[in-house]
C-alpha cells in the first residue's frame, strides 16, 4: 500500500492495478477495488478487475458474481466475458466457458485473439482437438507473435498422437516470434521463446516415458530445457528458471546423471532462498517454498539413494511439519535445522509406522519397526536408472484414472458409480505399485499400523490395501504423533462417558440441492444416526437444521467437551487447503483458516459423518497435503474420524452407530476397523436383527424406535426376496471411505 491512502475511486482503482500487475498480491488488489467499488458502485472495470484478482486466488464463485456485475452495467464488455470464461475454465465446465468465448469474439468481430486462445485451450481440455487447433490458428493469424497460441497448438497437436507435427509447430513458432530490443516486447519475445524451448523439452520427456529406450527422447529433452534457461533467466524471470530447473533434474536422474542433477539440486535451493530473501509478503514466501517443494523432495530422493534412510526420513518429516507450521500460523516461519530422531515413541512390538514419500521423480517407503534401523526402499519397475520414472508413471496414471471416476461419482451422488470406481482389480492395481504385498511381508506379528501419506496418498484409501486383521491410523506427521501421546494419556476405560456436541443437517444450499436427489429412506437413517449416537453417550448438545449456525456452533464449544459429531457436508481445496470448509446453515463455513483459531483441546473425538472431506483437484498436490483432520488435531483435538469420498447415508449411518457401540470397549481405530468388517459383512438378516436391537435402545424416542422397526423390516423384506445370505454393504464403497487420524492410544 502507498503511504498516502487513495481517497477516490479513481486512485484507489489504480492503486489495486499496480498490485494486481506489478506486486501481484491479488488479495490487497481486492481490497483497492472493494474500495473504489465503495464509492462508485457502477465501475465495471473495477469489478473486472476485482473478478481478475479473485480467480488469482482460487475464489471461482466470487469471480463469477464480479464478472456478472460488470456485464449488468456493460453488458458488451468483451474482456468480462473473456474473464467469465476463464473463471468457468478453471471449476472444468468447459461448455459454459466456450459460450462465454463465443460471446467475446462475437462482440469484437472475432478480432479478440486472446479469446481464439482460450476457447482452443477450452476445446483442448474436452479433447476436442480439431476445434482446439482451429482456434489456436484463428489467434495466430490475428497475431502471429501470440506465443500462448503457439505453445497451446503444439499441445493439442502432441495429445492427438501428433508428435513430430507439435515439435515443429514449436519450431515454426520460434522462428515467426521478432527479437525486440526494449520494453514488454522485448521481455515478452524472451518469455515465449523460452516457454516454447520449454514445451519442447517436456514433450520429448513425455514421448520417450512411452518409449522402450526413453534415452534419446530425453537427451533431447535436456538440450531443450538449457535452451530455454537460455532466454528465461534467473535475473529476469526467477520463477520460469526455477520451473525449469525443477524440470531438468527430473530429466536427469531418469538418465541417471547424478553429477549434473545434484549440481542443479544445489543451485536451484540457492536460488530460491535467494529470491525467499528478496520477497516481503508472507503469503508469497509460502507459495513460494510450496510451488517449489520439489527441491527438497529431490533431497530427499538423493539420501535414500545414497543409502542414508535415517537422513531422508529426518528431511521428508522436517518439511512435513513445515507446512504444518505455515498453515497453522499463516505466516512465513524460517526453516529450522532438521531434528535428528533418537527414538520413535510411536512404534512398539505391535505397532509399525509406513511413511511415503514422493517426489517428481520417484515414490520412496520408509518402515519403522521397534528397536531396528529405519529401512526404506524406493519403488522400481526395473534395475535401470528409468525404472523409480516408471513406476511413478505408473502411479500418476492410475492415480489421474481415479480422480476422474471420482469427479464423476461426486457429479452424479450416485452409489453404483462408485461400485465401478472402487473395485477388487483397481485396488491391487494401486497395491501392486506401491509394493504392499512386499511391506506386508515386513510386519509380521504386527496388529497396529500408523500409516504417514504424502502428497495425492493422503487422498486415497490405503488402509483398505492391508490385512483386515490389521488396525489403522493415519497421521500427519510422526511429530504430531509424538505431540498427541504427550498431551493425551488414555481414556478408554471412560469414553462412553464423554458429553457430546451433536451438528445435524445444517440446512445450506449445498445440502439443500443435495436433498432433492436423496429419497426418503436416505434422510430417515440421517436422522436416526444422530438419535442413535446422542442416546448412547450423555449429556449430549444438540444443534439440528436451520439452529447450526457458526455463531451457535463457537458458543456450544465453550459449554461442551468430550466428543464433536458433525453430520453434515465439508469439502477440501486442495488447491488452497485454508479455503476447506465445514459447511452450516444458510452460506456460512468453518474454514481451515478459522477453525485454527478456535481451541479443541478438550475434545477427544472429533467425527465427520458422511462429509465430502476428500474431493480432489485436477492438478496433483505437488506438496504437503493438510485437511480437516490435520486442523482439528492442530487445534487439540485427539483424534478424527473423517471420509474420503461422498458415504450414502443409509451406510454412513450404519457403521457411524455400531463404531459408536463398540468405542467404549476399543481404541478409535480397531472400532472404525471392527465397523467396517462388520458392515462389510453383514446380511440382510443381520441388519433386520441389529435394527431390532437398537430400536429397544431408542425405546424412548417412539419415532425412531418406529423408524428402526421399519427399517428392519425393510431389511428382512429384501432378505426374503435377495436371500438371506446376501451382504448389501459388503462393497468398499460404502465402508472404506471412513479413516481414523490422529491419536490411536485413546
């Protein structure tokens, strides 16, 4: 901010540009526009700009209101439409961004080249490739020195299997860009002719990962990458050389050059704490160390193949914790020396930690067992220096394969797509790349397993990879592990005597747009789970409906303790993980951001029934991942219980009441464990009985003690036409989805 404050709308507008343009801190910018926005209400360009700023940060929802503003005072503002299908481009709905393009070019006489751009990328996205390459030639022909559209072109060209085709367009695009001497365009021609010496070096790498000798495809790769670092240096464009820094080491441990890539290793990290030094703002500082995590990563990769297995633990973990401390406290803090570890309370003669970590270039495991070394390995396909590249090919494909049917099961609320996605051969797929079978070999005698995810593991349901007579717990990091053992001693002997604080329904306009897919059947078991689990364990705080208000949620948590169940709807961004929300009456949210400063430390179960707490993005995670689970743990809470896709709620309220049952009688994990196996193997007679049971339970409560005697006949009803020995739950879908995080000794 200037140190004389704007005082109309005019200056505050342009103070909000130079942000936007020159700092590029989007969220002041907002702030400036807000102001402008404030005395003039009707200034488009402000509300364009402010839409610009908000899709910067990932606000899609808000940028689309701003764009929709700006156009009900200019409804031929081309550029709004241009923004509008951008935002559009980024929540994936494709279609609605290409008429939002057509609406642009068709205001501007199709003389826009910036919108031919963005509708090919937006037909790219749809694998239409024709159309994408006739809007890329419909840009370039407006502006033949539009880099973008010739970046862009080759793109499509090398995803429609044209290789050599895309790798001249690139060359074709080199040679039409004109050096120029000063100013935006001679900055503007160094830029494009290293982004396209860029896109050449990453396709060859492609090209050859499908290649049976990939070699020759990535000595090219390596002489396009020093080509570009040629035009995109460090001094002039510190971010696009550190990209390609990042790129090359990959390149080059595939071709197993361990002088070259460790000599970049080390240059790169000194590039970065040099432009770490030279940035102000701790929101930059932060996405600067996480946009390149890599470098550490590659760290980490370098001592395990060095052997030093103690050592990359000690780097993965202090970096785990790291990001940890940065979302907690939303602020830059300095990296520390990495601790040394000395011994790991966690594990004993039962208990076993499997801890994963990925880099760009490889997929490293690491085994903790009581009283022995560390031993890790890092998963290979083969003995050459491509095999850890292959099998973490092999992992980005099957895990691109699963993020796609889960977008489209989340679409659709539909059990019987995920029946297809959540199959016996999809999972020992994942099993086979990360070599379970061979750590499985390495646990005898073990009953309890601490499972420590990086990056896109955390998303995926690895507990169900491993022995059923196996009990597990997922953790952030072993240091949070270590943290909740010392803040919490066990309470097992009197779990069932903890208060709870029971949110039910908040009635949001998610939920309500979710309500009108959902039968009768489905809201019946919602409510019986909440009058089941508030019956069981007293005194209990009820919030139901439109009364689960924020403001009401924050005061109950200051009256109650014990155990929070919140039966509702929550989603992840894992693009921008503080934005990840609980979601309660009307539009309001318990963000990460906030819920960080609210105190838990007086809640020992913390249970998310049937929330979308595991909806992923389509960019990988490319560093550490923090959800839900980890903020409530960061906030005191000893122990969560959370899912990873969307349950029905006639199975989530089923395994939510019998884990309830069984918890007074066994830790958090072996309960979820022992739910799970039941719900999995439960008949339709079985179900019929254990409605019965309950229903004497609720005895007092006559409606649901009706509803459950309903239920059970519904159950016996279908056993006598299905037959009695069918199982309606035994599919992973509707129990695996369920995990427990945080303190298993409680």
């Amino acid at each position: 901010m200037t140190q004389r404050e704007p005082k109309s709308a005019d200056e505050w507008f342009n103070q909000g540009k130079k942000l936007y343009w020159e700092d590029k801190n989007y969220e002041d910018a907002i702030i400036c526009f807000d102001h402008a926005l404030d005395l003039v209400p009707r200034k488009y360009t402000a509300w364009y700009y402010k839409a610009l700023a908000l899709r910067m940060v990932g606000r899609y929802q808000e940028a689309i209101i701003s764009c929709s503003r700006s156009l009900e005072i200019k409804n031929d503002y081309h550029k709004a439409w241009n923004n509008l299908g951008l935002v559009l481009d980024e929540l994936e709905r494709y279609d609605e961004a290409i008429s939002k393009y057509n609406k642009a070019l068709t205001i501007t006489h199709s003389k826009y080249h910036q919108a031919w751009n963005n509708r090919g990328n937006a037909y790219k996205s749809l694998r239409n490739y024709k159309d994408a390459i006739e809007s890329y030639d419909r840009a370039l022909q407006l502006d033949n020195q539009y880099w973008r559209a010739w970046k862009n072109k080759g793109w499509a060209l090398f995803f429609s299997s044209r290789y050599q085709e895309a790798l001249k367009n690139w060359d074709a695009g080199l040679q039409q860009l004109k050096p120029k001497t000063r100013g935006y365009k001679a900055r503007n021609y160094q830029e494009g002719c290293g982004r396209l010496h860029e896109a050449k070096g990453l396709a060859q790498y492609l090209h050859g990962q499908h290649q049976e000798n990939p070699f020759p495809c990535w000595q090219e790769a390596v002489k396009s990458y020093h080509e570009a670092l040629k035009f995109l240096t460090f001094k002039h464009f510190p971010i696009p050389h550190l990209e390609i820094i990042q790129a090359l080491i990959k390149v080059l441990k595939g071709l197993g050059e361990k002088d070259k890539y460790c000599m970049l290793e080390s240059e790169g990290s000194e590039l970065l704490g040099s432009l770490l030094q030279q940035t102000q703002s701790n929101t930059k500082k932060i996405q600067l160390a996480r946009k390149f995590a890599a470098f550490n990563q590659y760290r980490v990769d370098s001592l395990a193949e060095s052997g030093n297995w103690s050592a990359a633990l000690e780097l993965a973990e202090w970096r785990k914790n790291l990001c940890l401390h940065w979302l907690r406290e939303n602020r830059w803090v300095e990296p520390a020396e990495v601790d040394v570890f000395t011994s790991i309370p966690l594990v004993n003669s039962q208990t076993s930690v499997i801890y994963w970590h990925i880099s760009p270039a490889a997929i490293t495991t690491f085994i903790l067992k009581h009283n022995e070394p560390v031993i890790g390995f890092i998963l290979t396909a083969d003995n050459t220096s491509a095999g850890a590249d292959r099998q973490l090919q092999k992992f980005e494909g099957w895990m691109k394969t699963w993020k796609q049917d889960v977008k489209s099961g989340f679409k659709t609320y539909a059990a019987e797509k995920y029946n297809e996605i959540i199959h016996d051969e999809t999972l020992s797929k994942l099993a086979s790349i990360l070599k379970v079978p061979i750590i499985e070999s390495m646990l005898e005698d073990i009953s309890q397993l601490i499972l420590i995810p990086h990056r896109d593991l955390h998303l995926l349901p690895l507990h169900i990879l491993f022995s059923d007579t196996v009990s597990i717990t997922y953790l952030p990091s072993i240091q949070v592990g270590i943290d909740l053992q010392k803040s919490f001693p066990s309470i097992l002997d009197m779990i069932d005597k903890l208060p709870i604080l029971s949110i039910e329904h908040p009635k949001t306009v998610k939920n309500q747009d979710k309500l009108q897919k959902l039968d009768e059947t489905s809201l019946l078991y919602a409510e019986i789970e909440s009058a089941a689990i508030t019956n069981m364990y007293q005194p209990c705080y009820r919030l139901t409906g439109s009364a689960c208000t924020l403001e009401a949620f924050i005061q109950a948590l200051k009256i109650t303790s014990g155990i929070f169940h919140f039966t509702g709807h929550a989603y992840h961004n894992t693009n921008n993980p503080v934005d990840s929300a609980l979601l309660f009456a009307n539009t309001e949210q318990l963000r990460l951001q906030d819920l960080f400063r609210l105190d838990f430390k007086h809640y020992h179960l913390i249970c998310l029934s049937a929330c979308e707490t595991g909806k992923t993005s389509k960019q990988g995670l490319i560093d550490e991942f923090v959800g839900l689970a980890a903020g409530f743990l960061a906030t005191g809470a000893s122990c969560v219980v959370s899912t990873l896709w969307r349950v029905d709620e006639i199975s989530a309220a089923l395994l939510m009441i019998r884990f309830y049952q069984l918890l007074p009688n066994f830790s958090p994990p072996i309960a979820l464990k022992q739910a799970q196996l039941w719900l999995r193997d439960a008949t339709h007679d079985t179900l019929a009985q254990w409605c019965l049971d309950i229903a004497e339970i609720l005895a007092n409560n006559l409606l649901q003690s009706e509803n459950l005697e309903d239920a059970a006949a519904d159950f016996q009803e279908k056993a006598g036409k299905i037959g009695i020995h069918y199982c309606p739950y035994a599919h992973p879908y509707h129990w695996a989805a369920f995990t427990v995080t945080g303190n298993f000794t409680i």
